[in-house]
C-alpha cells in the first residue's frame, strides 16, 4: 500500500499530489502551487513585469469558495 500526500493549489484550488506541488514563501506567508501554474506565473511574470511576490501574498490570504447546493 502506498501513501501519497495532496495538496490543494493555491493559484487554483485544486488538490494536487504532493510530488506535483511546491512551496513558494514571501513576506512571510507561504502558498502550494502545483507544477502547472508555476509555469503560468512565471511566464505571466516575464510578459507583464508583474512581481510574483505580491501574487503569492494575496494567494496566502485567499481562501477558496465553498458553493452550498
């Protein structure tokens, strides 16, 4: 029997494997981004000059939605 740890994304909310997810840290606060969306902020960086920090602090203080039927 093998374990494996999931991890929700915080760019998208979805749960992830842990081996599909890293840990990115600034001012303090820390987020899970799987793999996918890595690549999307770093590409989203590079064309908009945008500073990834700031992204990662406003991911650390979002939580998702719940939708109740």
């Amino acid at each position: 029997m093998c374990l494996v740890l999931a991890v929700t994304c915080g760019f998208r909310f979805e749960v992830r494997p842990g081996d599909e997810v890293v840990e990115l840290e600034a001012d303090h606060r820390t987020v899970h981004v799987c793999l996918d969306c890595l690549v999307l902020l770093t590409v989203h960086r590079r064309i908009h000059h945008m500073k990834v920090e700031e992204v990662i602090v406003e991911m650390a203080e979002r939580r998702p939605l719940v939708a109740f039927a």
